[in-house]
C-alpha cells in the first residue's frame, strides 16, 4: 500500500445516516410540508402556470408574508413559505430558487432575476453534518442579477447590486455593486452625493 493511500485512510469520514435531520427547520408539521410540496409543483414551479396573482395567492396561502404589486414568475421555488416575506412591488425571476429554511425578508422593489438561488442553509462539515442556517435579509431597492447565489447570513443593504454569476455572503453596502466568487465590491452603483465615500 503507498504513502497516499495510508494518508488517505486517516482521513475522517462523517456517517452522513447519524447526521442530524434537517426536519429540525421544517416549522411546520410533516402534513403541511407535504401539502406546501403539491401545491409548490402545481401552482409556483409549474412551468404552464402563467399567473403570478394565483402563484402569489398559493404562498400567502401557506404564510409567505407578500406585498401588493409583486410578480412571481413561472418555474420558482420556495422551500418554507411561511419563512418568507417580501415588500411592495418587487420582481421574481423565471427559475429563482428561495431554499429558505431560515427566514429570507425581501425589502420593497427588489429584483430577483433568473436562475438566482437564495439559500440559508449549510452543514457543520467538521463535526457532524449538522444543518446550520442564517437568515438572509435584502433591503430595499436590491438587485440581484441573474444566476448568483446568495449564502446564509447575507445581508444586502439598500440598492446594492450583484453582479450575475457572482456568489455573495455577510454583509453588502448600500449603493454598491459586487462582482465575482466571491462577490467583492466594486464602484457605486449610483452617483454618490459629495462627502460620501
């Protein structure tokens, strides 16, 4: 046997069956979460749906907390909706992926563009696989592109921009555009008033 093959087996490896159950998340009863999952592939996710009004009424239906003026487009996902609130007049992009097992709030006239996936949820990868989720806050004004993925923790402060493709995490000034994995920030997204850097 070669030195990196004995190397290899002092590796440790996590028994991903004694990991702890992600149900722990679910805040809702098995029935409900099982009911949340029909009425996700037919109503939100559905491709053939084209009404955001109906998709919008589904997830208040089982507690999303949605503003007036919202658009829902076809082919979204929403993990726990009842851990989901969004303001007044923001757009949801074709294909976006809400894996919120922790509480994502959405701020007023924010866009979600396509294919963008929001996610608060991780796994203790050092101890036991453990589910470890953070919030994920998007203030008002926020876009974010297409394709990006925002991790849990992420707070985006009002009218920062994400490049698409980018991945972002923590914090995210106002006014701000970020770019890259990981997103860093790069120029105002807005012409900055004197005095103000």
């Amino acid at each position: 046997m070669g030195s990196s093959e004995t190397a290899g087996e002092e590796i440790p490896v996590i028994p991903l069956k004694d990991a702890p159950g992600e149900k722990t998340a679910w805040g809702r009863p098995a029935p409900v979460v099982y009911l949340w999952g029909i009425f996700e592939w037919l109503f939100v996710t559905n491709a053939l749906q084209v009404s955001s009004r109906l998709r919008v009424s589904v997830l208040r239906l089982f507690g999303a907390k949605i503003g007036s003026g919202v658009i829902f487009r076809p082919r979204t996902r929403v993990k726990f909706p009842w851990k989901l609130e969004i303001g007044d007049d923001c757009w949801i992009g074709e294909g976006v992926w809400i894996h919120n097992q922790d509480q994502v709030t959405i701020g007023h006239d924010v866009v979600i563009s396509q294919e963008t996936m929001i996610t608060t949820g991780s796994h203790a990868h050092r101890r036991d696989m453990a589910l470890i989720t953070k919030p994920v806050v998007i203030e008002p004004g926020v876009w974010i592109t297409s394709r990006c993925l925002l991790l849990g923790g992420t707070f985006a402060r009002r009218s920062a921009l994400v490049a698409p493709g980018s991945v972002a995490s923590g914090e995210l000034d106002p006014n701000f555009v970020y770019a890259g994995v990981p997103a860093e920030r790069g120029a105002a997204r807005f012409p900055l008033t004197e005095g103000v850097k």
